[in-house]
C-alpha cells in the first residue's frame, strides 16, 4: 500500500473523528496523513479546523495558510482564513478573504458571520478609542467585551481590556489577562507593561519600575511605559521627600510635598488614599483639623472603610466638638479593631456629646461660662419644680418632675460633680430617696419650701 492511499486512509479517519466532536484525535489522524502525504491542501485546511475547534486560531491560520501556499485555487480555504482572522481580530485578513470566498460564489452563505463581525467591529472601534483617549474605562472595557464575544483571541483588545481593569482596580483580573499573553508572547511589551501597571496601581512602587524598564527594552518607543516609570519615579521620590519633611516638623513643606503628589495620577486610588492620609496627619499638625476631616473623607471614599482613617477623622471631630459625628466613627472603628485606645476615645466622644445635650437641656451655648451655666440652671430649675406643678394633672407633674431631674443632672455633669451619662444621671436620681435635699444643695441660699404635692 503506497503512502498515498495510507494517507487517505488517516485523512478519513480523521473526519470521522470530527463528526463525533473528537477532535484531539482527529488532529493527530491529519497530522499522520500530512507526513504521509505533504503536498495535500485537503489534509492542511482539515488539520486547520482541528486548530480552530481546539482554541488555537494561530496554528489553525498557519495551516490554512500553508494548504494556500499549495493550492492557490483551494477555494474552501478562504472560508478557515475568514474565521481564524476573526477569531485573532486581524481585520485587514478578514475582509480579504471574505472577498475571495464571494468571488468564487457571489450566493455564499459560509462567512456571514465573520461579514457582520467584521461591520460590527469597525463600528466599535472608534468609541472605543475615545472612550478610552477619556479616560472613560469602564466604558472602554464594556465595548471591548462586546468586541472579544467576536475577536475571543486579539491580543490588542485582550490588552486594552487588561488595562483598563487596573485602572478600575481590578488588577487581579488584569494580571490574569496579561499572564495568558505572556504564555503565548513571551516578548510582548504590552503585557509587561500591564503587569507593571497592576503593581504601580497596587502600591508595589519599587517593583513596577523594572516591569516599565523591561517594556522599554523589549519596544523602546513603547510610550506608555515612557510615561508610567516618569510616573512612578515621581511619586516614589515626592513621597519619601515628604515624608523626611514631616519627621523634620516641617510640616508646611510636607503639606506641598504631599499635595504636588496627590495630582501625578488621580487615577491611582491606593497610592492616593495612603497620600491624602498622610496630608490629614499634616493638617493636624498644622492645626487644619477642617481639612483633615476632608482628607479622610477622601481615603474612606477611596479605599472603603480604612482604620487609620477613621480614628484620626474621629479625632479631629472630637476636637471640633462635633461628637455625634465622631462617636459614629469610633463605633465603627471598634468593629474593624476593638482596642482600649479606640473604645477610650469613644467614651470620650459620648461623654462631649452628653455635655452638648447638657447644654442644650439648660438653653446655654457650649462656650457658656460658669456663671451663664449656674443663671440657666436656676431659671430652669425654678420653672420645672414640682411645687409649681402641685396643681397639675398627674401626668403633668410626672412630666415636669422629669424636666427638673434632667435641668438638675445637666447641671451637676456641666459642673464636673459627676463623670456619668445622662441616663445614669436620671436612673440615680429617680432612686434617691431626698430630692429635695439634692436640691437645697443647689439653692443653698433660697428658702423655698418643697412639696411634692404627693
């Protein structure tokens, strides 16, 4: 039996294999019929659908080609041509064999798909341009999804949307994209700089500069890498300056310092949240606790509930007297880490805010002075006291009696007699069995008779 007919026999064996979806083996069946039988186009464009079903477009293209080489005539081709290039996005070979499948049969209804792939891709390609010169990325990545339904296997577009998931933060995804590049294209500078970027945009400074110095040797013209080592040099030196400035006390250079590197990529939520941290450390340094507040606005609304940002914003609310807002961050700091210093600092925040309620209960100002205080007391005192309610509904006298508890325990935290909340205050004092002598000790000099009117 000559080769030939061996050959035939592989060949046919192999289409059986394909009809029953095995198509591992019917690759190595056109494989034995190629070495058999070299010069067949046939057993080429065959094999190349094996490539093609088997997820690997690039050999599957390389045979197509080589069946081509053989048989230029090889009409049938054209059709594994269109579909390979589609797959790889290779737009230009995808419209000429298009064009050769229709020449040889104008009715053809073997590259439809790739005919509207090819119209649908083109009509995409500029939003995806400027969505992305916009630094819109989350629009660049939905179109470019759109696009990789029909291009699975283009590597410009893989890229791009590798790019565009580390500037969104979702670098895990990115570097993923980029590793499979590499596997295929060891010496593609696009995907090193994507791992470079995901490890700039990850605060891993002092190794993505390597990543962006092996991009530039392997293409060195390759701009974006020219731009992000500027990038990430300047924020490593502007940081570590700064931070010499702040251990120096000078704090209003350290301030600058800190500033200057919060605009050299907005993007860059880690790096950034760390930075305006450390800003709202100056600011409070600085005696700018209003702006510090503002800076640890910004970490938390950049990197999510972070604990260095919320104690040191509890901190300055503290400060400012704001307690209602600064016990709301500590209870959540205790959540992320119980500690005694946090759970200090907010009985401190509760304990400012039972004094603003103190103020309140006696109509002051929390800058009221002593005397203001004591004047409040006695008028309040006076017009909730029970032997002025005598004659009132017993409703009414419950209601005023607890009017003049809370006037008298207000004034007892106000006057630091008691380091107690309001409640413990209320509880004690509706336990007491002399009321009335509690309140003699205010009024030491009136001689009011008290009744109760009980």
């Amino acid at each position: 039996m000559d080769a030939n007919t061996l050959a035939e026999i592989k060949s046919t064996l192999g289409e059986s294999q394909c009809r029953a979806n095995n198509y591992e083996a019917a690759l190595r069946s056109y494989s034995e019929a190629i070495d058999l039988w070299p010069d067949s186009a046939a057993y080429y464009n065959n094999r190349a659908g094996c490539y093609y079903e088997l997820l690997d477009p690039i050999s599957a293209l390389a045979d197509v080609r080589h069946a081509l080489r053989i048989d230029p005539g090889f009409d049938k081709a054209y059709v594994n041509v269109a579909k390979c290039c589609r797959v790889l996005g290779d737009l230009f070979g995808m419209e000429s064999a298009v064009q050769k499948v229709f020449e040889a049969d104008r009715n053809s209804t073997a590259v439809n798909e790739e005919q509207m792939a090819l119209r649908e891709i083109r009509r995409l390609e500029p939003f995806i341009k400027s969505t992305y010169d916009r630094m819109f990325f989350g629009a660049t990545r939905v179109y470019l999804d759109y696009v990789l339904m029909m291009a699975p296997a283009t590597v410009r577009y893989r890229i791009l949307k590798a790019e565009c998931l580390a500037y969104l933060n979702r670098c895990h995804d990115a570097l993923e994209i980029a590793a499979d590049v590499i596997r295929q294209y060891p010496t593609s500078a696009d995907a090193i700089f994507v791992r470079g970027l995901c490890l700039f945009y990850t605060d891993n400074v002092e190794k993505c500069i390597p990543h962006f110095e092996h991009a530039l040797l392997l293409d060195p013209e390759h701009e974006k890498s020219k731009q992000m080592r500027i990038k990430a040099k300047k924020v490593k030196a502007m940081r570590e300056e700064a931070n010499r400035l702040f251990k120096m006390y000078r704090y209003r250079e350290a301030y600058l310092v800190f500033t200057d590197a919060l605009a050299i990529d907005v993007n860059n939520t880690v790096i950034n949240s760390k930075l305006q941290y450390n800003r709202a450390l100056v600011n409070t340094r600085l005696g700018f606790l209003v702006h510090a507040v503002e800076d640890c606005n910004n970490v938390l609304l950049l990197n999510g509930p972070c604990l260095k940002a919320l104690v040191l914003r509890g901190q300055c609310l503290l400060k400012l007297g704001i307690f209602e807002e600064a016990v709301a961050d500590f209870e959540v700091a205790l959540t992320l880490e119980s500690s005694e210093e946090i759970k200090k600092l907010w009985r401190d925040a509760k304990q400012g805010l039972q004094r603003l309620g103190c103020y309140g209960i006696l109509g002051v100002g929390s800058n009221a002075s002593d005397d203001d205080i004591r004047r409040a007391f006695y008028q309040k005192a006076r017009l909730h006291h029970p032997d002025k309610h005598a004659s009132d509904s017993n409703e009414k006298q419950e209601e005023e009696r607890h009017k003049f508890l809370e006037v008298v325990g207000a004034y007892e935290m106000l006057s630091n007699r008691r380091k107690c909340s309001r409640d413990e205050i209320g509880q004690e004092m509706k336990a007491s069995p002399d009321v009335e002598e509690m309140f003699r000790s205010f009024f030491w000099n009136e001689s009011i008779p008290l009744n109760s009117g009980r």
